[in-house]
C-alpha cells in the first residue's frame, strides 16, 4: 500500500516485532511502521482493548503521517 501512497503501519503484538524486523529487507525497506502491542490481546475485553488503544493512537497516527 506505501508503494500506492497509501499510508500504512503494522500493529502487532510483542512475539512478532522480530519477524517484522527480518520481514522488511525481503520487501525493500530497511525497516516497517509498527506499532507493537503486549501479548497477547486476544483475551482482552472490550474495556481493556480501549484503554490499550488509548495507549496507542498517538503513536500510530505518528507512524502513519510521518513523512516517507
């Protein structure tokens, strides 16, 4: 999507960041925009993802207006 001018980031949870790391490179990019998360979210309530996201919009709407 970045290649079409389309904004992008990941938001990932801890376990991953390093295949993020090592992913980029083989797609041409030195790094990714991501947004890393703990692990693991998918036990999380409604309550606790809005107090998690609440922790993170700043930081991804950094990522994703951050000059290329």
């Amino acid at each position: 999507m970045e290649s079409r001018g389309i904004p992008s980031m990941l938001l990932i949870t801890e376990p991953f960041q390093p295949v993020v790391e090592s992913f980029a490179p083989t797609v041409g990019m030195a790094t990714y925009p991501a947004v890393t998360v703990p692990h693991p979210v998918s036990t999380l309530d409604d309550e606790s993802l809005q107090k998690l996201a609440t922790t993170i919009i700043d930081e991804a709407i950094t990522r994703l207006t951050a000059a290329a």
